[in-house]
C-alpha cells in the first residue's frame, strides 16, 4: 500500500510524518530549522523526507508558515523562513523524486479537522488557529476555500481595533494584537507588573520576574482557577469571538473549529468566544449559527492535513 508524508515546514522546525489514510501518524521526525538561508532549508526539507519515506511512498504534502501561491507551488512570502518567490514543489521534487503539494499551514490544518476532526461531520467548517498569532482555514461545500491567489484564510489580520495596537504585518489594530498567545502573554506580564498581589500565582511560575511569565503559563495557572489568568484568558476569547462573529455574518460555517496552543485551555477560551459571538452576530438571537468546537488533532494537523492533500492530488 502507498504511503504519504505530511511535512510541516515552521520557523523552529520541520516535523514530518508517515501519515495513513485514515489520519494516523505513524513514524515522525523533527529536526530545528536551519536559519542560514535559502539552500540549507531547502536540503533540510529533502532530508526529512528521505529519512521518513519507504519503497512504497508516494508522494509528499509540504505545510509552509507563509503565502503560499494559487497553483500550491510557490512560497509567496513566508516571514519567519528564507522563503521569498521560490518554486518549493519544484524543488523538493527535484531533490527527492517524489510528487509533492505545498499549503498554507493554516489551510492544512484546518483540512486534517475537517477530514478527521472536529469538523469531520460538517460540510462548512471555519477554523481559527489560536497560537503566536491567529490563523486558520475554511472549507465550504466540503471544498478547501484558498481564494483567487492562494491566500484566503489570513484570520488575524481582520482589523479588530480602528488605530488600535501596530502589527508585524504593517497595519494597526489586528484582531491578533488582541486575541493571541502573544497577546494573552503581553496582557499577563502587564497584569501582574501592575498588581503583584493579584497574579501572585502567575508571578510563582514565573520565578518572580512578570516579564519572564509566558503565554502557556498562564492557561495552565488559569486551568486551577485562578482569577486573574481565568480573566486573560477569558478577555482574548472575547476578542476572538467579535472577530469570528464578522466570519460568520459573511460565512456561515455549521462548526466553527478552535485550534493552536491557546485553544488548548479548552472551556476557558471556548467558553467566552461562545458568549462573544451569540452577543456580537449580526440578528442574533434570530438565526441560527455554527458550534464552537475545539480542535481534536493537535500539533500534528497540519502534517496529517498536508498528507491528506498530497494524496488526493
């Protein structure tokens, strides 16, 4: 039987994946990503793929942290990787002989939910990847959604806040300024800067400095019920949920998928976006609208996603 790799290409490291046809990883790699340039990713990327691929591989699905091109060829712009204007699939095909698809990482992954996740029972799916910024996908009428030139689906870039926080992007005011890990982790050291005794729990894992307390941090102090991080946590889901109930009023998903290390807190987060989408949907309480769900793959989706695409390409 043929087997297919699912690659995930990030800006710390490439993780691949025998993936089979049901979803399942099987044998995995991860090696760091190399930061010298062009070339040495280029043979990392090769290298991973030839370590994990069998006399019965196939092909080769490549997730990338960036825009990638209509014709999932080409690397647009990816801004944490030497990726700039490059054939990728010529590439890696070049370099291993096998028949390779690139995707948007967020598009992967929201193709592996869809295919054996949390929106596995849906025909319209919006995912929301909930991470070091926002991203995510959309599948309408069961079909990956990627737009006219491939770059559908930049979630966190929906302008939350008219002037509001600068983004790395180069506007004002983006929705994951304000309902990110990198957001959460900023509020938080603010937070606990500005009132010691209240995040006397985030200070202790922290080892008492408010400006070494992480994202993660917080969701697990929050996970004992702490009120303080409970109330970060819970004001980037307000935030989410206004910028999911604009997706919604122009989408209409039937499930709308949480994804992305914060989304692992569970309720904490998916508890207020519910709340914040029901009050912020445009006739609410006269339509009906998707359920909020979180994402039951993991890490891994956009390696089983990438694989998923590479197989049926």
């Amino acid at each position: 039987m043929a087997s297919t790799l699912g690659i995930d290409i990030g800006g710390t490291k490439i993780a691949g994946a025998v993936v089979d046809d049901d979803g399942r990883i099987g044998a995995r790699l991860s090696v760091p990503t190399p930061t010298e340039g062009t070339e040495p990713l280029l043979t990392a990327i090769a290298a991973v793929v030839e370590h994990l691929r069998t006399p019965q591989t196939d092909s080769a699905g490549l997730s990338v942290a960036g825009f990638v091109d209509a014709a999932r060829s080409g690397v647009y712009f990816a801004p944490n990787l030497p990726l700039r204007d490059i054939a990728l699939h010529a590439e890696i095909t070049r370099r291993t002989g096998l028949a390779t698809v690139i995707e948007n990482d967020g598009n992967a992954a929201a193709w592996a939910e869809f295919r054996f996740g949390a929106g596995r029972d849906a025909q319209h799916m919006l995912m929301v990847a909930v991470g070091t910024g926002v991203g995510g996908g959309l599948v309408l009428d069961g079909r990956l959604q990627r737009g006219g030139h491939g770059v559908a689906g930049e979630i966190g870039h929906l302008r939350a806040v008219p002037g509001g926080l600068p983004c790395p992007c180069g506007r004002l005011g983006c929705l994951e300024q304000y309902a990110s890990g990198s957001a959460l982790q900023r509020n938080a050291r603010q937070a606990v800067a500005g009132d010691p005794q209240a995040g006397r729990a985030l200070l202790a894992v922290a080892g008492g400095d408010p400006q070494a307390l992480l994202g993660p941090q917080v969701t697990e102090v929050a996970a004992t019920g702490d009120p303080l991080a409970t109330a970060l946590v819970a004001e980037v889901g307000r935030h989410l949920g206004e910028g999911i109930a604009d997706l919604v009023a122009v989408l209409d998903p039937e499930v709308i998928v949480l994804g992305g290390g914060v989304a692992e807190s569970g309720e904490l987060l998916a508890g207020p976006v519910r709340q914040a989408l029901a009050a912020n949907l445009t006739g609410a309480g006269h339509r009906p609208f998707g359920v909020v769900r979180t994402a039951l793959l993991g890490n891994g989706a956009a390696i089983v996603g990438a694989a998923d695409l590479a197989r049926q390409a």
